[in-house]
C-alpha cells in the first residue's frame, strides 16, 4: 500500500496564511477569516510557506533536508535552513543538488561535502559520484525535499528526489515534499525514455521529456509505479502548493541554477537543452543563456554574440572567446513559449557538414532518453513526423500521469 498523505484542511490554510504574512498578525487581530475567504485567495503558496502545516510533523524529531538556494520561505525569500533553525528544530545536515546548496557550481562538476558558509550545517551530497549515504541519513528520523524544479526530465533535481527516496525507504525514514508550482506544468510533450540503456542523471525516469509533474505528484509516482529499487515504497507526506493548478502560470521567485536566469529561459529550457548534445551554443557564458542559440558560421543568421565567462558558466561553455551566429529569442512571450523541436531542426538542416552536428551523440540520447530522436534528425524527418512516432507512449503516459496529479490539470 503507498503511504503517502496530503495535508490540505482548512485550519491548516488558515494557520499558513498567518505564517506568511498574508493576513494580519494573530497578536493583533480577532478577526475570524472564514474558510470561504481562505479558499477564494489568489496568491500562490509553495509548501514551505505553510509552516503551520509541517512544524508539528519535525516536533522532537531528528531532520535532515534536501534544499539549495531556491529552498526559501515567503515574500522575504528567507532560506528555509535559517527558518528551521530559528524555531527549534533539531536539523542535523544538508543534501545539496546539482549546482550546490547555494546554486553556484557549474552543471555537471562534482559536489563535495562540505559545510553551509552561513550557518555552519554539515553539508553532503547525493550528486556527482557520492549517491550512497546510508549512515547519515539512518542517524535522522525525518528528511525534507524541497528543490524547485522546472519540469524538464533531464533537469536533475528530480534524479535527487528519487535517490533521496531510496535512502528514506531503505531506512524507514518518512519524506516531507514541500512542493512547489511547476513552472513548464502546462504541458506534457515530448519522447517518453526508452528502457534503462538510456537511463542516467538526466534520464532518470521513465516520463515524457517535458512532464507536466511537480516532484509532489513525482514522488507519488515513483511510489505508485514502484520505482524504487525491490519495489520499496517510500512513506511521503506532501505538503501541496495553495491556489495552483496546471494551467497557471509561475515565475520563480529565485533562479533555479545559473544558466536560467528568468522566466524566458526556463521556459525555453526543454527545447533548447537538447543542444547540449553538440556543440550549439544555447548562450552560456553570456547576459542570455538558454535565450540566444548560435555556430560559429554565418549561415546561421546575422545575429551574433560572444560567449565568455560568467558567474557559474565557466568551464562548460560552449564557443567561448568566438563569434556565434544564430537566433535571438529573447522577445519572445515566455508564457506562450512550449516544448518544440523547430529549433534543433533547423540548425541541423542548415549545417553544412552535419557528420559534425551530433557531436556528443551518447549524450544527445540521454537527454531524448532514446536513440531514435537523432537518428530520426539524420534521416530529415519533419517535426510532424517525429512527434506521430511518440504519440502512443505519450498517450500512455498522460494515463498513467493522471492518477498521481495532486492540482487541477491543463487540459
């Protein structure tokens, strides 16, 4: 049986909302708010700004938490490992992601233990050749997940999320998911990854690339489709988002990493990251990663810019120091922005020796989760084309999705 419970009464909004500063302070008002004007209020709340929820599940209790730079609470954007800390509660150490726990190592470099610069809190990680830490997390009773996610499965916060619920399940720990708005969570499109040869920290389940989730409705997934290794479940307790459903759209508060720096860019993300499989820049090391897309040639188009080195785009970027020549996408409307793969197309079709397009093909099937998207491109198939070879397992997985959806869907 999956133990996995959603805590969503009225007392519990009620008590969130004075948490968070939305109603007046409860030291200086009587006023009664009724469940009907509780109910009826647009503003977005994350998990963690509904402390009244979760506070009394730590109580007593040894925590341990899984959280970066976008792990904060409130307008005031106040790290959650400060808020715990001020209220008592016993925390023991941080799990970091990708990226670290203050969002500053670049994609794809190791992340070492350590200690949290600010607070002192042991740090260990779950990311880059250190999956296994049985010991740490058998000496807490309770561990919190709260990483915002953008929705795109080679996004690797959710391969942590799925190794921070093995290490739970293995050791009986229950998982708190504070979750949050997916801001790509108006669609579901994409390939569905193939079986385990395509399996890897991008690749880690097998979802559509684009999943329309959020790591609340993941983490019910990967227990209900026992996922888990020797079908273990995970005992989850997902704090849901207030006043979110899949149709509406969210911009993150914080960066999620440093190459997605606004709104535009994470919701270009999904159809731009498969360049990553080559040697397109998608605008690292500039002002306008993941906006801008170019080659060094000039069949590109007459837009030009010059990749250098930025805060956390340093050793990873590509076509540093020469000119790129391609699309400028940054006027476009971020919220009428959905997956597409008109953009890989074009740049493969207008390369002029294209032998020398795909050239981190292993990775390239990665990030598709199969081999038959590249070799698809190769052969000229139209978007159209592609998109019928995928319609049945992503019809079948929008089935399988719909059981596990915690918010009103897009569609």
């Amino acid at each position: 049986m999956i133990k996995t419970s959603i805590l969503i009464s009225a007392t519990v909004i009620c008590l969130s909302l004075f948490s968070c500063g939305m109603c007046k302070s409860s030291k200086t008002s009587t006023k009664q708010v009724s469940a009907d004007q509780i109910l009826n209020t647009s503003k977005i709340l994350p998990g963690a700004d509904q402390l009244s929820a979760y506070m009394p599940l730590l109580k007593g209790k040894k925590v341990g938490l899984m959280g970066n730079q976008t792990t904060i609470v409130g307008e005031s954007k106040e790290h959650l490992v400060d808020v715990l800390l001020r209220e008592g509660v016993d925390l023991k150490f941080g799990f970091a992601p990708e990226h670290g726990f203050r969002g500053t190592i670049e994609r794809g470099e190791k992340v070492d233990n350590d200690k949290d610069t600010k607070t002192g809190l042991p740090l260990y990680t779950l990311y880059g050749g250190n999956e296994k830490q049985d010991s740490i997390v058998n000496s807490i009773d309770v561990m919190i997940f709260d990483l915002q996610d953008v929705g795109a499965r080679f996004y690797t916060y959710i391969t942590s999320l799925h190794r921070v619920m093995e290490l739970c399940a293995k050791h009986n720990k229950e998982l708190i998911v504070l979750d949050r708005p997916n801001p790509c969570g108006d669609q579901v499109d994409g390939p569905v990854r193939k079986d385990d040869k395509f399996k890897s920290n991008v690749s880690y389940h097998k979802i559509a690339m684009v999943h329309g989730l959020t790591v609340g409705e993941l983490a019910n997934m990967i227990n209900g489709e026992k996922w888990l290794e020797n079908g273990r479940q995970c005992k989850v307790t997902v704090i849901p988002v207030e006043n979110w459903d899949h149709s509406k759209m969210y911009e993150l508060p914080v960066i999620p990493s440093p190459s997605l720096p606004n709104h535009l860019s994470v919701r270009l993300y999904a159809s731009l990251c498969l360049f990553e499989g080559t040697e397109i820049s998608v605008g690292r090391g500039t002002d306008w990663p993941f906006q801008v897309v170019g080659y060094d040639n000039p069949v590109y188009g007459k837009f030009t810019y010059n990749p250098g080195e930025k805060e956390g785009m340093v050793k990873h970027v590509e076509g540093k120091g020469q000119t790129m020549y391609g699309l400028d996408l940054r006027d476009l409307d971020a919220d009428k922005q959905k997956f597409t793969l008109k953009y890989i197309l074009d740049f493969y079709q207008k390369m002029p020796d294209k032998t020398k397009f795909f050239t981190r093909a292993d990775f390239f099937d990665k990030l598709a989760g199969t081999d038959e998207l590249r070799k698809q491109i190769i052969a000229g198939k139209t978007e159209k084309e592609i998109r019928d070879s995928w319609a049945k397992d992503l019809a079948e997985y929008k089935e399988m999705r719909k059981q596990y959806l915690l918010y009103k869907d897009f569609e």
